[in-house]
C-alpha cells in the first residue's frame, strides 16, 4: 500500500517507520521540504526491496489511499483546507492529542466532541480514523515497550477505513484495538493526555506504553 504522512517530525519518524517495516511505500510532505527529504533518507535506508520513500512540500499531490495527519492539532484546518477535494476519498488517519499546551490542564476541543470528529466535520468527504494518539512517537520506532508490542487503539465510523488502518498496524507489527465509532476518539483523546501528563511525575520519559490486557 501507499501512504501519505503530512508532517516529518517525531510522529512521522515513528508512523513511517512501522509502515516501513510492513513493507508500505511513503511519501512525507512537509511545509519545508528538505526536512521531508531527511525523513525520507532516513526512513528509505531500512526499506526492503520495492518500498520507496519520497518526499514533497505540503501542498504537493498525495500519493496513496491513506493520509496521516502527523502535525499538531492547530496545524490541521488549514492543511485539510487546502487539501479538501484531494481527501475526499482517502482514508485520514487523525493522531493528534488536542492538548491546551498553556494550561496544560484540558484539551481545546469541545467537552461533546474530539480532535477527529472536528477533523471529520472538515472533511466531510474523507473517512477519518483515530489511531496513534496514544503510542508515543519513541515508541513507536522500536514498535515495542519492555519486549510487547505496542497496542494502537484505533476507532472509527467507516468499517473498510477502519479495517484499512488495522491492517497498517498490524503488518508493522503492531497490536490493533478496535476501539469503536469516531466518537470513541474522545476517550482516547483523553487517554492520550493522561499518558503525556504521567511521564514527568514518573519519570517515565515518554518510553511508556497503554497496553490493554486481559
Ligand atoms: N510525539 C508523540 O509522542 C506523540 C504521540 C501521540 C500523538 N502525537 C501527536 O502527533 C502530532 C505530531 O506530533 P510530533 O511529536 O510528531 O510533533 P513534531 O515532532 O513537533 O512534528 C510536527 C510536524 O508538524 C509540522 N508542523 C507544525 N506546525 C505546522 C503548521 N502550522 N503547518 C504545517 N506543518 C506544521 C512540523 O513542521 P516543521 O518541521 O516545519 O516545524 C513537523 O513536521 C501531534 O498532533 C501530536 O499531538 C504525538
């Protein structure tokens, strides 16, 4: 398969890196391109035979039936703004932890919604699929914590988009969490947060993990 990862920061190294290794073709578009081409150097060095990685500017053609929207939350209206007619069939995978980084102690989005229900309502057209937000981009590069994989909670209305990202997780080695409809995306949300808030007073350094088991 083929991806399109917006963005070439943490999230992207991490995401690009298990998409990799599930033998997916990428391309990362980034608001400066030469970082996008260091992603990719990066990225394309640990490829097997027939993955190719490229990269472009934000703005250019995105590649693939699948996005991942890997900048923060406030970055995304204007990118699905611009990128509106050219989502409107793709699968956009939403990772973002809406946090109110002055506060620190809530999310901006409203209390009866979530980053990915507002992503969806601008991007009517896309199906739009939580996942990632709480797997932590170090993480993610090893694809474990302490010899398990990680697990991705994934959630969503669209069942073929959902199963799409499932897939992706899946062939990076991941554990994937059916986490329900979009709407669930306002625990994970919350989830998310809570992971960000715990790793100073525990010193856990952003190398932790959720992990359900039973
Ligand atoms: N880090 C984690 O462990 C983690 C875990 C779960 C979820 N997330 C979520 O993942 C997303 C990305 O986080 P990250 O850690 O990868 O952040 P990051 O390392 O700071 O990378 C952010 C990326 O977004 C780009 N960007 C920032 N502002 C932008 C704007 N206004 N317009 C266009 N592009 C913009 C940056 O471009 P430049 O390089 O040009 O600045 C960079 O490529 C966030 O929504 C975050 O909540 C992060």
């Amino acid at each position: 398969m083929s991806v399109t990862i917006i963005g070439s920061g943490n999230m992207a190294r991490g995401i690009g890196t298990r998409l990799v290794a599930g033998g997916n073709s990428i391309r990362i578009l980034d608001r400066d391109p030469e970082k996008a081409s260091a992603l990719a150097g990066e990225l394309e060095a640990n490829a097997q035979n027939g993955v190719t990685v490229n990269a472009g500017s934000i703005g250019d053609s995105i590649e693939g039936d699948v996005v991942v929207l890997a900048v923060p939350y406030e970055a995304v209206e204007p990118i699905a703004g611009q990128y509106t007619s050219e989502l409107s069939d793709k699968v956009v995978v939403d990772i973002t932890n809406p946090v109110d980084w002055q506060s620190f102690d809530r999310l901006v989005t409203p209390p009866d919604s979530s980053a990915a229900e507002e992503i969806s309502r601008l991007l009517p057209d896309a199906a739009v699929v939580k996942a990632f937000n709480t797997t932590f981009a170090g993480t993610l590069v090893a694809g474990e914590v302490t010899g398990q994989p990680l697990d991705v909670f994934v959630a969503a209305d669209d069942p073929n988009a959902k199963e799409t990202v499932v897939r992706l997780v899946e062939a990076g080695g991941l554990r994937a969490v059916d986490a329900g409809p979009l709407r669930r995306a306002r625990q994970l949300e919350g989830l998310g947060f809570l992971g960000i808030t715990l790793q100073q007073p525990l010193g856990l350094g952003f190398s932790s993990a959720w992990k359900l088991i039973a």
